[in-house]
C-alpha cells in the first residue's frame, strides 16, 4: 500500500515521532544515571543537557498528539460518511492538516512564551 495511503502516512508519521520521543526519554535517563554516579565531566552540566532534552523532547511530542488527533478525525469522518471520506480527506490533506496544526500550536507558543501579562517581584504587583 505505501504511503500513499492517508492511514499509513498517519501512522508512519506518529511512529517516527514516538521512536524519536523514546531515544529522548533514553538520552534523559542517560544524563539522570551520569549525574546520580557522578560520572560525567566536570565541565557538563547536567542541567543544560535536560534543559536541551526538554527542548528537543518537545517537538516529538506534539507532533505525536496532533498526528493522533488527526487520526481521530478521519476515524470520526470514516463513520459519518463512510462513502465519500476517502475522496475528501485525501492523504495530502490530511498531511497538510498536520503541518497547519504544528505551525498554529508552534505559532501560539511562541507567542505566549514571548508576552508577559503579570508580573510579580517580591510581594509587590508590577
């Protein structure tokens, strides 16, 4: 069937992501067995490599979420319109929904982490 298929794609693409989330997952436990030994080098810290981890860690798994959450949907479509869901929902639009939903939510966070609506210092409200 290939990847042609909208289905396969879907599941290709959340594959890949959940492999790259558990080499993330293995790396960061790598780093909490090197700091609980005391085995790495002085000059790493480990606290830039989880913030690094934590970084990199992220992006898998959104992409993962929203794959699945496309994968619903057509599911959804599949049982409301069983006759017509494969000529809507082609496997381009369902991988041009993918990259929309990563760009909206990669759009929104970095829109939310750049605005500061309050801030507190010490007891006093600024």
């Amino acid at each position: 069937m290939g990847l042609r298929n909208g289905v396969n794609q879907n599941f290709f693409i959340l594959s890949i992501a959940d492999a790259l989330q558990g080499v993330m997952a293995l790396c960061n436990s790598m780093c909490y067995i090197l700091e609980w030994f005391e085995l790495h080098p002085k000059a790493v810290s480990y606290f830039v490599l989880d913030g690094l981890l934590e970084i990199a860690y992220a992006f898998p798994l959104y992409v993962s979420l929203i794959t699945m959450m496309v994968i619903a949907l057509v599911r959804c479509c599949c049982v409301m319109m069983p006759f017509t869901v494969q000529r809507i929902l082609t496997a381009r639009k369902q991988l041009a929904a993918i990259l929309f939903f990563l760009r909206a939510y990669d759009g929104c966070s970095y829109l939310c982490s750049n605005l500061r609506i309050i801030r507190v210092e010490g007891l006093r409200w600024v």
